[in-house]
C-alpha cells in the first residue's frame, strides 16, 4: 500500500480496510465521516481554485471528483486493494463491486487519519492526492442549461421548465427571480436571482445539475 | 446577534450575511462550503455519541439536525434576522422564504468561522451549538423497515421490494446480502450484508431511508 500517512495506531488502518462481508467492526461508520471529511475538504480546494464559481458549479465540480468511480482510480493509485479485509463470499465474487469496495475503503481511510492524527494531517493528505485532480478538473465552457439538458436527455428524461417567479426593482437596477424545475429522475426546484432572466436561469439550472450529480454520487 | 464568534476579520461575517438578492458578493459559495463543513463535524458528533449506530442511522440523524428547518431554529437562536443584508424584493415580501434564507446565512457563517479562524474554533462553536440537540435526538424505536414504510406511505409511494442477493460460507456462520430497492419518489438501490436475513434487510433500509432523508435535505 502506498498510502501517505503513518499510523500511530494502526487499529485505525485495519478498521478502515475491513469490508462489512467480513464481518463486525467494519469500515462502514468511518466511511460515513470520511465521506463528510473528503466532501469539505474538497469544497474548500473547490473553493479557493475557483474564485468565480458559482455555488451549482462548486457542487457540480465536487461531484465529478467525490464519486464511486474516481475514488476507486485514487484508491487503485495508493494500491489499496491487496490490503482490504473482504468475507469469503466477495473474495470469489471477485471483480464486479470491486470499485465502491475500493471507494468505501478510501472514504474511510480518510476518517481513520483524522482519528489518528487530527484536521490538519487529514486535510493534507486530501489535498495531496486531489490537488492535481482538481487543476485537471476544467471549468465546462458550455452553459449550465446546456449542460442539464444534455444530461436529461441522455437519461431520456423529459427537459427542465423555467419559470419567472418574480422581478423586483426600479428598471435600472431590476433583479428576477427564476426557477428550474424538473421532474423526473427526481423532482427538483432551485430558485435563482440574477440582473437577468437569463443569468438567474442558468443558476437555477446549475443548482439544479448540481443536485442530480450529488444524488447520483449518493445513490 | 449572539453569534458566539468575535470575528478578526468582520468582512467574512458580512459576506456571509448577504443574502443573494442584495447582489453580489453574496453568501452563495460561503454556504457551500459552510454545508460541507456542518456536515463533517455533525457527522464526527454523531459517530461518538452513538457508537453503535449503523452508518445508515448517522445518516439519517445528521439529515435530521442539517436540514432547512432545523437550522433556521438555530439561526432564530442565534439572532441572525436581524443581521441579514436583503434585496428590496426580499425586504418587501418578507416572511415566506425566510426559514431558507436563515439557514443558508447559519451555514455561511459557519465557513467564516472556518475562513477567519481556522478549523479547530470552528469545529468547537458547531459542538457548542448541536451538543445538547443531538443528545437530545434519540435513536428511533421503531425498526428501520417500519420506518421506511411509512416514509414511503406517506407520500402515497410503492413499499420497498427487498430482494436476496447471495449467502455465503458455510451455516453456522452464514452471511446474507440483501438488496432494499425502492422506485419513487426516486429510484434507490442498497446492498447490506449480515448475519441473518432480516438483519440485512434492517441494515439496507436504514441506507434507503437516509438517502431519501439527505435528498429532502438537498432540494
């Protein structure tokens, strides 16, 4: 394994690698507080590259690094897999749910440095092993309701309705209110204001983006 | 405001009480990360205080104390209303999106705690403010497939369908994956492994149920 830190109590490590199918203590408590440790460790990285983003891009940007998939290349890369604690039944199951294993394990890796060894060393080491990732990671040059429709429409889904809920303000400094709303997979609303209908539509639409790539990580 | 920080640096406080509809800077990206923070050190408070819940469980508490709602009573505590940089529009139709608005500004205040003073005071001002609401929260009685149930039948959806997925070893020490699929208001998918059937279809609910909560928590 080549992970960067050096436990002072190894317990942690061993609990971290320990998959549920081999049995009680597992890793699936410290993979929930990983899974919140890596999220703001993450939206602060997010934060400070990304001066101009919006909150919809951050959360958007984050999903594309905090996911099933991209965890299992980081977890590949520190070689984590000779070291996992699986049951017999996942050791001949072999393959096919090897990258959410290898994800969780990563997740609670996480936790298990901030146990060890507080904040600042776990957020360190996040920020190591994502630093690159996240400069890699190009804001998209096309817009954000461009972006959400080509998603729904790759999932078949029917396409977002806008609606101007609101405009408040003297014409020259008028500022509207607009939502996106959008049905299936999932119902979802955010709400947007901006100096235009159009800007305040592709915030809505960001949010909203950001949403369904945080629920696709989650689910 | 009660705010229990003194600020070394009062613009983060400002920026993080200027709701959107006053222009921007505004609290936006502030609340991102303010979410991403309450979130980790709710998560690490509950992973001590009930170190026998199942990851499923944290979950589903942490939804219950990080949602809209929950942070407006905060806000309300907290004096925040007062405080709040508003838009004309927002300052004349008042009331009704309040509660949001509260919430959003509490989380953003909470990432400039972070930013003006670091992690540590941060993590210490969110314990003093959620110690006693989570020791106030119990764990539910009821069991998580009950719970779960009635989730669903309250919003007039379809049961979950629980499926056996594989056993494994020999019997005196079997073990049983079992998947908990549910289709509305979206479609989940979780996988729970345990020593008895019922008890992996326990498990996999209780994930169900907090994903469905922390998507609740989301839009």
């Amino acid at each position: 394994m080549k992970f960067p830190h050096r436990f002072r109590d190894p317990a942690w490590a061993q609990l971290a690698l320990t998959h549920r199918s081999a049995g009680k203590p597992n890793n699936e408590r410290l993979e929930f507080l990983g899974d919140a440790l890596l999220g703001a460790i993450i939206a602060e990285l997010l934060y400070e590259v990304h001066p101009k983003a919006s909150e919809g891009e951050l959360s958007r940007l984050r999903a594309q690094l905090v996911n099933g998939n991209a965890l299992a290349v980081v977890a590949r890369e520190l070689e984590l897999g000779d070291e996992l604690k699986l049951g017999p039944g996942e050791l001949k199951s072999g393959g096919f749910r090897r990258d959410s294993i290898l994800a969780d394990a990563f997740e609670a890796l996480v936790a298990a440095v901030y146990e060890d060894a507080g904040f600042d060393p776990c957020r360190s080491l996040v920020r190591d092993l994502f630093g690159e990732r996240v400069a890699a990671l190009r804001r998209s040059s096309k817009d954000a309701k461009t972006r959400l429709q080509e998603h729904l429409q790759s999932g078949g889904w029917p396409l977002p309705q806008y609606e101007l809920v609101a405009s408040h303000g003297e014409d020259h400094a008028k500022t509207f209110d607009v939502t996106c709303r959008i049905t299936e997979p999932v119902e979802l609303v955010a709400e947007a204001t901006a100096g235009s209908r159009r800007a305040a539509e592709q915030d809505a639409a960001e949010t909203v983006l950001g949403q369904l790539l945080e629920l696709a990580r989650e689910s």
